[in-house]
C-alpha cells in the first residue's frame, strides 16, 4: 500500500480528507441554511439540509472505515 510523506497510507490520508471537508462543509452549510430562511426561500433551506445531512453521513462513513483501518498495518505507524 503507497504512503505519503506521512508514512500513513494514501488511502488513511484520502480518508481523513474527506472527512474534515465533509465536516467543514457540513458548517458552513448552516450558514447557508440560515441564509436561505431569512430571504423566505424555504426550499433552498430545505435543500441545504438535505446536503448537509448528506455530508454528515458522508463524514461518519469515513470515521467507520477509519475505525476499521486503525491499529492495522494498512494504516500506518502506530504512536505510542
């Protein structure tokens, strides 16, 4: 399995990724959800619950594969 600069395996990294940025999006979208309320736009609201819900599910399905990887050697140095 290729590693990074890290010594973490790409795939560990790809997936810390994608978590944070679910994470950080899923945020910002209430912004966005409160955005869209105050300008009486209740199906963007909608919408942007929806994504936001999407990006939650996105995040906890990259903590599970994480939890899976984690103390293996697929993931990368353990730290003791």
């Amino acid at each position: 399995m290729a590693t990074g600069e890290t010594g973490f395996s790409d795939v560990v990294y790809d997936l810390i990724s994608v978590q944070y940025h679910s994470l950080k999006a899923g945020h910002d979208y209430g912004q966005y959800v409160r955005d869209a309320e105050n300008a009486d736009q209740q199906e963007i609201a909608d919408f942007f619950r929806e994504v936001m819900e999407q990006d939650a599910q996105r995040a906890a399905r990259c903590h599970r594969y994480l939890a899976r990887l984690s103390g293996t050697e697929k993931a990368g140095p353990a730290v003791d």
